[in-house]
C-alpha cells in the first residue's frame, strides 16, 4: 500500500512539474542555450588598404608580365609603360603615373594610333589613365584598370605640336555632350565615329565604354561608316564617360590567373538595352536634383576598399617583388601618392546639368527628348542621323 501511495505521489509531481510553464520554458531556454551557436564576428580588416600599397610603389614589379585576377580585383606583374611621347599620341596627367600596362595594352594603343592616323584621319591620340606600375586599386578615379589591360582615351584630338607637362596637367578634355542624354552635333562628329570603329575593331579588344548618349550617335551614324554592324556590340554604355572611352582588352591567350569578362551579347546594343539606360539616365537626372549631388552620380552605396588580402594571392608576391616594402602613413592623408593624386586636375568636365523646366519635365513624367527641347528652348530634331 505503501508503495501504491509513492508511485501514485510520483507520477502527480511529475505531471505537475510538466504542466508548469515557467519551469518548462526554464528548461527550454536551458537547452537552447546549450545548443545556441555563437554569432561570429566579421573579422577586422588587417593592414592598409590595397589602393595605398600600390600607389606608394613607383615602378613595376620584375617579373613575367601577367595580369592577374579580375579587371576590377588584381594586379599587373611585368607592367610596361607607354613612352609619354610617340609619333601618334601623347600621355596626359603625367604626375598620376598611370601609363602603365599589359604588353598587350601597349602594343594596341600603338598600333590604334597608328592606323587611326593613317587610316581615319585622327591627329593622333591623348591617353589618359592606363594602370599603376604593378596595377591594383587606384586611390582616385576607378574601379577598374587594375590588372594592366584598361585604357582611357580622350575624345579630344591631339594637337599638332608636343605638349608641355603643364599643359598636361592643366589641359581639360572636351565633353561630347550636349545635355545629359545627347552629344553636341558640333563637337562629336564623324571622325569621332571612325574612330571608335576603328578602336572597336581589333580581336583582343573586349569592350569599349562610352556615355549612353554617345552609344546613341553610334547607333544612329553607323551607316556613314559602312555596312557593318557588328562592331558596335562590343561598345557598351557607362556612366561618365563622356569625354574619354574606355578600351578593355581580353586576357592574353592561355594566361593562367586572368578572368575575362563573359562575351558581349550577339547584338549591337542599340535596341531595348541603350532604352534600358535612357530609363536609368532619367531616373538619374532626378535622383542627382532630389540629392544635389555631381551630375552622372550612379546613385549607389560605396563598397568597403579592397585590401591585399582580398586580391590574388599571387598579388603579395607582385607588390613584394625586387624587395619593395611600401611606406604607408599612418594618416592616409599624407600618403604621398594620394597627395598627388588628389592635387590632379580631372581629366574632364562634368556631365551637363538640366535646367528647373526641363527637369520639372521629366519629374512630371515627360520624355527624355522633350526635356531636352524643353532645356535648349529648340524645337525637336529630325531623325537624320547624318546631320
């Protein structure tokens, strides 16, 4: 009987010890907490940023050429510089000393400004920012141009004599542009085609970026040039870029290390993409007027800098090589190079700004043309492209 009574107690006490929620959710929060995963912390990021390693080197690293990784995250080994000075052309912002690339970039824009020269007719070329001497991120200006293979080239032919290293540092690049969605008919013209053809026209040239409203003047003067069509595939539209081009070479064949970007799409670009950028082009002259920022702002969050350790591996040994150790401030302010870099001029003027009627415009739901006419006080142009 005894017995009976104290496994009767028993299972009482159990079924009460159950049925209560505080101790039920006691236990509970006893083995979650036994079984919970602590959150990891994001790790701090150790070392200077890469743009300041690589702009405190002066020359390139001996070694191979290669380029190395990403046009956008890598380096340059073996970096050649283009001479300042050649028979078709001529480097601006000498004091960024960003003439250096790729064997492969320097062998183009050599031999482009030669057959532009004799045959197009160009006076020859202004090239502007190339790659550092080992490459890598740059402290002013770009993403890209990081493994040796990027190019800018002014839209402003070069004169006739040899320019002074003032002059190419004070000297301000022509825009092509008009207003914010068309080129002057005055200032891009066809030789400004012929040249971009020609530029476009070579194998190892992946891409060529230019402003949206230039890619426009392409689509529609394209057949003063010839027939062919193909050429205007590998031009893409770009935010800012509207008094350069950018040229983009492919990876040198069978270089191990390099990655090129997916292949251009199979058609000129002048159809629903280019309507694509106009609509963005739109939404960017609004957004830059709501937040008075630059014009031509891409309206996005900056990314956190690379550092070393986020390029290549191979990139260490690069920045290391013939026994350099970079000198980097502790205040990034007084880094050297940034100091230089920031005392250079830009390269060109900014993107042409809508006036009050013509954004009201495209605020109220307008189109991009009828803003335009809206901010020249001119009727419409007709469709000729030759005009």
């Amino acid at each position: 009987m005894l017995k009976l009574i104290l496994s009767l107690a028993l299972v009482l006490f159990s079924w009460t010890a159950s049925a209560d929620p505080a101790k039920t959710g006691t236990k509970a929060a006893a083995a979650t907490a036994k079984t919970a995963k602590p959150v990891k912390k994001k790790p701090v990021p150790k070392g200077p940023p890469a743009k300041e390693l690589f702009a405190a080197v002066a020359g390139p690293a001996p070694l191979a050429a290669r380029a190395i990784g990403a046009y956008s995250k890598g380096c340059l080994s073996g970096g050649v510089p283009l001479s300042l000075n050649g028979p078709n052309w001529q480097v601006m912002r000498m004091s960024r000393n960003r003439n250096w690339g790729h064997p492969r970039l320097v062998d183009y824009l050599e031999r482009l400004s030669s057959d532009a020269r004799a045959l197009d007719g160009w006076p020859g070329l202004l090239v502007g920012d190339m790659s550092q001497p080992r490459g890598g991120p740059m402290l002013t200006g770009h993403t890209s141009h990081q493994i040796g293979l990027d190019g800018d080239i002014w839209l402003t032919p070069m004169p006739n004599r040899i320019l002074s290293r003032q002059e190419r540092e004070d000297m301000s690049a022509v825009s092509m542009l008009n207003d914010p969605f068309s080129v002057d008919p005055n200032v891009f013209t066809i030789q400004h085609v012929k040249l971009l053809k020609r530029a476009a026209s070579y194998p190892q040239l992946e891409r060529i970026f230019v402003h949206p409203a230039i890619k426009k003047a392409l689509c529609e003067q394209a057949a003063s040039v010839g027939k062919d069509r193909a050429w205007l595939g590998k031009v893409r539209p770009w935010w800012n870029h509207h008094y350069h081009f950018h040229v983009r070479l492919s990876c040198p064949p069978g270089a191990a290390g390099c990655d090129n970007q997916k292949p251009v799409l199979g058609d000129d670009g002048c159809g629903q993409e280019l309507k694509n950028w106009y609509d963005m082009l739109r939404k960017s002259a609004i957004w830059q007027a709501e937040q008075q920022v630059k014009p031509d702002t891409k309206p996005v969050p900056k990314k956190p800098g690379l550092r070393l350790t986020d390029l290549p591996k191979d990139c260490a040994t690069v920045i290391a090589a013939g026994g350099n150790t970079p000198v980097v401030a502790a205040d990034a302010s007084a880094v050297p190079a940034l100091v230089t870099a920031l005392a250079s001029k830009e390269a060109g003027p900014p993107v042409p700004v809508l006036d009050q009627a013509a954004l009201k415009t495209l605020i109220s739901g307008g189109s991009v043309m009828t803003a335009t006419a809206a901010a020249s006080g001119m009727p419409l142009p007709d469709r000729n492209p030759i005009r």
